[in-house]
C-alpha cells in the first residue's frame, strides 16, 4: 500500500484521465447525428436517434463507461469500495458490449448473422410506456442470454488458439463482481471488521482500509477504457482523437500511478 500523499497523487491523474476521456465523449458526440425530441408537451417527451446504427451503440456505451468510472472515483474518495466494485461490475458489461458491436463493424451489415442484428434492434426499441402500462404488460429482456452472446464473441476475438480460456476467465470475474452486485454473503461480510472481535462492526460510511486496492483497480479500469475509446475513435476514422487517446495512453502507464500499487 501506498503512502497518504501518493493515493492521493494518484487519485488526482485518475481523475485527470477520466476527464479527458469525458471531452473524447463530447468530440464522439459531435460525429453522430443529433436525436430527434419527441412527444413534446406529454408524460412520454423523450430524446431518440431516428437511425440508430452500431457507431451510436459504441458511443453510448462510452457515455456509460466515463460517467461510471468518474462516480467510481468518487465513491472510492470516501472509501465506499463495496459499491465502487458494483460500478466495476457494470463497466465490464458496457466494455464487453462494445467489443461485441466491434465485431459487427468489422464484419460489416452485409455479414452480421441474425443474432448479431437482433442484438442491436432490440437495444433500440424506443419503449415510452408509462408506469401503468409498465405494470400491466412488462416486456422481458434476457440480460443473461445478451451476455452469453458477448461472452463468446469476447472468446472469439482475444482467445486466439483457446477460446474456452478467455471465457472462464470471463466467467470469474463475472462471479467476483456480481457478488458485489446482488450482495453476496462473502461481499457482504467483507464490510464486517475492526481492530479486535471486541470492536469489530459492520462498516456501512466506507472501509478506508481496502482505498488502495480499489485504486489499483479503478486504475485498471481507465486503463482498458483508454484502449477502448482509442478503438471506437478509430472506427469513426477519427485520427487526431485515437492519436491523443493512445498518448495518453502511453503517458498513464509510464507514470507510477499505472504502476503503483
């Protein structure tokens, strides 16, 4: 564990680098078309893309990302690293689902199998019921099965000669993280401690204890969305910004905030 000053350093160029990633979001932006206002003046006024395509999935998901690890950083600056491991959780999906649409953008349109292009429609389906309608007739998504679906792509892609390798890894840190998530009782009880069984409480204002594990991670994690803004940027054709992601990139892990522990 690192000394007082340099966590505090560290947290500093983490958010540096999470801002920077916020204005990439702001020049993606600006490359896709603006969504259309619709039902002006009625309960279901709502922003939507009229033609939704792959590159707009990609930028919404780095919308997802930047915010989530910029709350990430903030929770952890007051220590509460149980629910900075939900947002780990949700971050890993949003990163997944990218490098799936990847794969649809490389094949292009005229490739993509039917479950590919399912995949797509179905994140569009523009659904503007009220709450009554909701409680009259919800309509299921099988986050379980989208998941399996982005699983093997991500096999596919980084398994090279052992596909079913990357896969379990997946799983692993899947199971880690989602038992954060759902409040599993191993997770549960890591918020359980103290200096003795005399005075050991359950720790519900933040464990300061486990900052620096969870900065290394959250440091992981700005890592792999430098390199997964770098991709999309490249997708749009975008030069100039996939240059500065990956300088960025490459200034992050000289410092001894990428390597420090």
């Amino acid at each position: 564990m690192a000394d007082l000053e340099t966590e505090n350093r560290i947290v500093q160029v983490l958010l540096g680098i999470i801002e920077m990633l916020s204005m990439s979001v702001a020049m993606m932006e600006q490359m896709i078309a603006k969504p259309t206002f619709l039902d002006a003046g009625t309960r279901s006024k709502r922003f939507r893309f009229e033609k939704p395509d792959a590159l707009i999935f990609q930028v919404l998901m780095c919308v997802r990302i930047v915010s989530g690890l910029r709350a990430a950083a903030i929770l952890l600056m007051n220590a509460h690293v149980t629910e900075v491991g939900v947002l780990f959780r949700t971050i890993d999906d949003l990163i997944a689902e990218i490098n799936f649409v990847d794969e649809l953008i490389e094949k292009g349109p005229e490739n993509v199998t039917a479950s590919q292009r399912e995949f797509l429609d179905l994140y569009f389906v523009d659904d503007n019921r009220t709450t009554e309608d909701l409680l009259e007739n919800r309509r299921k998504i099988n986050y379980n099965e989208r998941r399996q679906k982005v699983q093997a792509s991500e096999a596919r892609v980084f398994g090279g000669e052992d596909p079913d390798r990357i896969k379990k890894i997946v799983r692993a840190v899947d199971d880690v993280w989602s038992g954060v998530v759902h409040g599993s009782y191993s997770s549960v009880m890591t918020m359980y401690g103290g200096d003795g069984p005399d005075d050991a409480h359950f720790h519900t204002r933040g464990m300061p204890v486990r900052f620096s594990e969870y900065r290394h991670h959250l440091g992981l994690y700005v890592h792999r969305a430098l390199n997964t803004f770098f991709k999309v940027s490249h997708n749009f054709g975008h030069t100039k910004l996939a240059e500065q992601l990956r300088n960025l990139r490459r200034e992050f892990e000289a410092s001894a905030a990428y390597s420090a522990e």
